[in-house]
C-alpha cells in the first residue's frame, strides 16, 4: 500500500508538538536600560560642608567654638590644626555628619580646618583675634599637682587678673574625688576661688582638678589664659587641738592620740585665735620679724627680730605659727606669753614637723578672739550652707 505524504501545515504543527514535549524552549532576553548596561548603581553625592567660623574670617573671638556640618556627603575625619600642627580635639556625630570642637581657641593665632570623606575634602581657615596678657587670666592652683595634703586642705584658685562672670568660669572648672565626696566652690574675691567638701576630706582621697579655661570669657573683655589641671592625695586624718586655757596640744592621727604637748600661746594683746586653722606652709627654720604684727620699734618690749625660728608651721596669714619656742619652755604648760603663735619645745617641735603636712587641721580652743575664715585657709569655720551661698551657681 502506498503512503501518502503529509501537506506542509500539518508536519509543521507536528515540529512543535513534540518541541513542547521534549521541554526546550526559549528563554526571552533581559531588557536592557537606556544605557545599554544591565543595572546601574546610584551615583554617591560629593562631599560639602558648612564650618564656622566662616572660611577666611578674621579676630574671630577665643571663646568660639568650631563646628563643621555636612551639607551633602558624609564625614570620614575633621582636623582643626593651629600652625604648630596641634590639633582642637574633637567630636563627630554617629550619622557622621556634623563635628563639634570640645576646646576654645587660642588668640592669635591661624586655623586650618580640613573635613575629609569618602567623595572628598573641604578646607577652611580663620584667624583668632590677638588678646594683651591684661585680657587674659592665668590660673594658678594650690595645693601644688602631685603633693600629698591633709583632710583639711581646700582646693584653691588663683587668677593674676580679675574674674568678673564668676558663674562662667565655675561651669568650667570641675574637682572629682575618689571616693567621691560632695563639695563646693567658695569665690573668696574675683581673683580667688576656693573648693571644699561637706566635711574633712577622707584619708586615702584622691583629687583631680581640672580648669577648662583657655579661652573662656571671664567678662569684662578678659578670657582664661591655658586649661589647668592638679591630681593630689589626701594622707591621714592628722588633728592638732589646741587648748590655750589649759596650754595643752593633743595630736591625732586618724582618731587615735599619739602625743600631748605642753604649750604657750597669744599674751594679752596678742591672743591668738580661736576657731579651725590649717596648716598653709611648712620651714625647717624661718626669719620672725615683729613688724610683720604691726610693731616696728625696735625700743618696744614686744619687738623682735629672730633669723633661726626652727620647725616652723604657718595656720594664718595673719601671722600665727605652730614652731619651736625654746626661749619660753619654762611657761609651756603653765602660761601664755607668745605674740599669738604656739610655742612648743624644740624636740616637739621637730616630732610634730616630722609629722604634719601641709592641710593638717587646727582646732584651737580656750580663747575669746574669734578665727577669721579668710585669714589662711579657714574655710572650715564657715557651715556647710554658708559655704554654698559662694558659689556663683547656688
């Protein structure tokens, strides 16, 4: 029998019936983008900032503060560099786009602020205005970095010119201990200021001073010359009572009695003060003149004139001394004769000396004549709350 052949359209139908079963097929082409690639990545945006002071400014005061902020872009680093290469440190943001200058600037001086990122650095400068060492306030600060001191010992601030805007510079000027122990600024003048806590320092203390200044406005066109710090240990609780009704000294350490001396103090006219003094300056031997009391002739009973005072220790600025006094050991115990120091056998005298430190309290008794707080460091003879009505931020 004979086969006929199949017409065209069927064979074809035929072609593609068995395409779709044996599974090839065509896979259709990504489109492509009008740029011909597959895919394209958004450009990133370069990098801008705005930084103040503005770029090329001039007598931009010490007390700004410099910051840079990114307009577009992000920041990688912020340099603010002084022409000596040191640097204003420095904070940046955690979306890394805006820094802030933690210190003020210098007078005088040239910027150079350079802000860096990934697509590119901006840089600016300004200029500082020049300030006199009459516009500026140096701060000196006692007790001296490092020393060892009493629980007595105040923290205090000397300025060689004025502070006007006390609360200004007391936001910036911080005293930490540890153990942490609450206190307080006392502004004794406007180139004086002094820290204590609540009560005596604990034994064992450490204190930190930290005076964020440089550049501060002081007020009155006057600004802070340098930041200045102090770290200093606080040692034992040495207590030196002092009775002058009963011419007995009783000396403590952390509590405990270690010795009772026989003394003289202030004669009539001369008593010494009553009320709690610290130990401000210690000589092994130290020049004792009578005009530094107000008496200078030389045909007076009372004057004197002595080179060799030995183990002397200072409690007021006024003139008042803990020292040895071998002239008067027939009196010590017995009566007072001295021009308002206490007098002490020259073997006391170099036990104690031996002893104290500078910050050893002083509570001396038996007396009408009161202890001013402002003679020598007093400060304890004001109450707490007293004390805290000098603060410029009460």
């Amino acid at each position: 029998m004979r086969v006929r052949p199949l017409p065209v359209v069927v064979a074809s139908m035929l072609l593609v019936a068995l395409s779709a079963l044996s599974g090839c097929a065509e896979v259709p082409e990504r489109p492509e983008s009008a740029s011909g690639s597959q895919s394209a990545e958004p450009s990133a945006q370069p990098l801008a900032a705005d930084i103040s002071p503005a770029d090329k400014a001039k007598d931009v005061p010490v007390d700004s503060t410099v910051t840079v902020s990114a307009t577009s872009g992000e920041f990688t680093g912020v340099k603010v560099a002084k022409p000596d290469g040191h640097t204003v440190p420095g904070s940046l943001s955690a979306d890394k786009k805006a820094w802030k200058a933690n210190e003020l600037l210098d007078p005088g001086l040239r910027y150079t602020v350079t802000a860096t990122g990934e697509t590119g650095t901006v840089t600016s400068t300004f200029t500082t205005r020049s300030l006199t060492l009459a516009q500026q306030t140096f701060a000196t600060v006692v007790p001296v970095d490092g020393t060892e001191v009493g629980v007595g010992m105040p923290v205090a601030v000397y300025f060689d010119v004025p502070v006007k805007d006390h609360a200004a510079f007391e936001k910036r000027m911080h005293v930490t201990s540890t153990p942490a122990q609450a206190g307080s600024w006392y502004w004794v003048s406007d180139k004086e200021a002094r820290f204590r806590p609540q009560k005596y320092w604990t034994p064992g203390t450490t204190i930190k001073v930290d005076l964020d200044l440089n550049g501060a406005s002081a007020g009155g066109g006057v600004y802070g010359q340098h930041d200045r710090t102090a770290t200093y240990k606080v040692g034992d609780a040495h207590i030196i009572k002092i009775n002058a009704a009963s011419h007995q000294m009783k000396v403590f350490s952390n509590g405990k009695l270690l010795r009772t001396i026989p003394v003289t103090t202030g004669k009539p006219g001369f008593t010494t003060r009553s009320g709690i003094k610290v130990i401000s300056e210690k000589h092994r031997v130290k020049e004792m003149r009578s005009e530094t009391i107000g008496i200078s002739d030389q045909g007076s009973a009372d004057y004197y004139d002595l080179d060799d005072v030995e183990y002397a220790m200072r409690i007021t600025n006024s003139g008042e001394f803990i020292h040895a006094a071998p002239w008067s050991t027939g009196s010590q115990g017995y009566a007072n004769v001295s021009h308002g120091c206490t007098g002490i056998s020259t073997a006391n005298g170099a036990w104690l000396y031996g002893l104290a430190r500078v910050g050893d309290v002083v509570e001396t008794t038996g007396t009408d004549r009161p202890m001013e707080w402002s003679n020598g460091f007093g400060d304890w003879n004001l109450s707490w709350a007293e004390y805290q009505k000098g603060s410029a931020l009460r």
